[in-house]
C-alpha cells in the first residue's frame, strides 16, 4: 500500500515540474528579423546644414553652418525671408569678398522671431548685418567686422547682447526703438559706434575709437554702467528729450563727455574726464545731479539755465569733501 502511494505521488510530482518547466521556458517560436535601433539624420541634428553661400533661408525653422563660408562677388551670403527663423553660425565665420554684398540680410518687409547667433561676419561689401526690418529678435554672441558699411542693423523691440562690432565703415550697431543692447563693444567705426532710435535701454556696454559719436540717440533712451573713450565726437549725445544717462564714463572726446539737447532727461552719477566739455546740456528742464567733471579742457559743466542742479562742489588738490548736499556735482 505505501508502495502505490509513492509510486502516485511520484507521478504527480513529475507532472507539475513538466508544467512548471514549460511555463518558464515560455514561446519556444522564434522572433523575427531585429528592427533597426539607429536614429535618422533629422533625429541626431534636427536642423537645417548650411554649407554653401549664396543661401536664401525661406521657411521657419533652425539653421546652422558646418564650415566658414566666403562670400561670391555682387550676392549677399544668406538672405532671410521668413519670421521664426534662427541662424545658428556654429563658431564659423561668413566672409565676404571683394564687392559683395551684404554679408546676412532680411528681405523687404517685416520679420519676427529672428535668431541670429554664435560667429563672425566679416569683409562683407556692404552691412555685415543687415536686420534693421526684425522686430522681436535675438543677436548674440556675434563678432561683425571689417565691413564696408554698417556692421550691424537691426528694428525694433530686439535683444543685440555679448557682440563685438568693430572696423566698419558706417555705424557699428545701428537700431530702431525699443531694443535692449547689453555687454556689447563698438569700436574703431567710421560713424557712431551705436546710433539708436526711441525708448531703447544700453547697459554695460564700450563705445571707443569711432569716428563719430560714441553712443547718439533720440528720445526716451537710458544709458547706464557704459563707458566711451576717444571717439570722434560726443560720447554720449541725445539729440532729443526725455532720457537717463546713469553711472557711466565718458573721456578723451572732441566735444563733450556727454551732451543733452532738449528737455526732461536726467544726468546722474556720471564721471566725464579729458574731454572738451564734461558735461555739456543746451536745453533747459534736465535735472543734473551727482556727476564728477576732471580735467576736460574748456569747462567741467556747460549747463544752460533753467535745469535743476545739484551745487557744482571744485574739490581741489587734496580738499576734504565736507558739503552736505547729498545732491552736488563735482569738479575738479
């Protein structure tokens, strides 16, 4: 009897580890062909090569150079003729030659949403950058030099940041109203080294060596933390009313460190030193406060009347500043 119980028990045993055993050793069937594991092109660098010029970018999009490319005689190097599009020049420079045309350039009309970004443009026969019809765009990281004409053009509402602009032979950065130009350097140009419109804001930025104002402008601008040096004319000049110039520096200029034509601006805690003028306001209704003037060399202040002015302070060789009026201007 307990013979044919092992013996059942055995049988039973045997079954379930049949069962088990295939159950872990699951579809016995062979998988088919292994599919492709690679990305395309388009997933590795979702952007369009560029890597030849003359090149007309049509559609939205991003774009990118793979090499430096030299410019062809009488063409512009890459034409723009679409908002949304962003120009990557990948470290490489776009460089022009003899009588070209411009180096990049939006068509007529107006463009939104242009990036233009990372590379040099140079030599070209005309603007190095031409963009003064791009609303809402970005310019960085750029060095546009030894242009024929302007080195860099832009419209309204942009973002010009980190470029060097340097050598051309018109305005070095040239723009409309209401841009912002941050940590930029103007230099050695044959007109201003920045010329704007309307209600643009310029902040930590150099302007030195151009052959005309360092930084001109209109109405409403602000202008703080920059330096100009050695330019040609004034170094920072508006030509109409209602700007701030703040905290900046301004030396070695033909005419005045800084100039104000017309009303309603505010000159404040500026240091002007070896130029003509220090601080030279036409017009009246400024208010003019917490400046220092040294060493220019027709007068330290040329202030029209009617402006509110702090009290000009002459400290002199070695004096202790004692006047009280937390106001005043200084001249030495």
């Amino acid at each position: 009897m307990k013979t044919a119980k092992r013996t059942i028990t055995g049988i039973i045993m045997a079954a379930v580890v049949l069962v088990v055993g295939s159950a872990w050793a699951g579809d016995l069937t062979p998988p088919g062909a292994p599919g492709a594991t690679m990305k395309t092109l388009d997933e590795v660098e979702p952007r369009t090569p560029i890597s030849g010029i003359p090149y007309t970018i049509s559609t939205p999009g991003s774009y990118y150079l793979t090499t430096n490319l030299a410019g062809v005689a009488g063409q512009v190097g890459i034409t723009i003729t679409a908002d949304g599009v962003a120009l990557d020049l990948n470290g490489y420079i776009l460089e022009g030659v003899t009588n070209s045309s411009f180096g990049i350039r939006l068509s007529s009309g107006l463009w939104d949403n242009i990036s233009i970004r990372n590379g040099s443009v140079c030599g070209w026969g005309s603007d190095g950058i031409n963009a003064a019809n791009a609303h809402n765009s970005l310019f960085m990281n750029l060095m546009v030099c030894s242009n024929s004409s302007r080195g860099l053009s832009i419209g309204d509402g942009c973002v010009v940041k980190e470029c060097i602009v340097q050598k051309n032979g018109n305005e070095g950065i040239l723009g409309g109203s209401q841009n912002l130009i941050v940590d930029c350097i103007s230099r050695n140009n044959g007109y201003d080294g920045i010329n704007m419109q309307n209600r643009n804001t310029i902040r930590n930025c150099r302007s030195d060596s151009n052959g005309g104002d360092g930084m001109q402008m209109y109405a409403g601008n602000t202008v703080e933390d920059c330096t100009s040096d050695s330019n040609g004319g004034y170094g920072i000049c508006t030509l109409q009313s209602s700007c701030c110039f703040v905290r900046n520096t301004c030396s070695g200029h033909s005419y005045a460190g800084i100039y104000v034509e017309g009303g309603y601006s505010r000159v404040e805690e500026n240091h002007c030193f070896q130029n003509a003028t220090g601080i030279d306001i036409s017009d009246g209704n400024n208010i003019v406060i917490k400046n220092s003037c040294a060493g220019n060399t027709t007068t330290n202040y040329s202030i029209a009347a009617g402006n509110v002015i702090g009290e000009i302070v002459n400290a002199v060789g070695g004096a202790v500043v004692s006047n009280a009026n937390s106001w005043a201007n200084f001249s030495f």
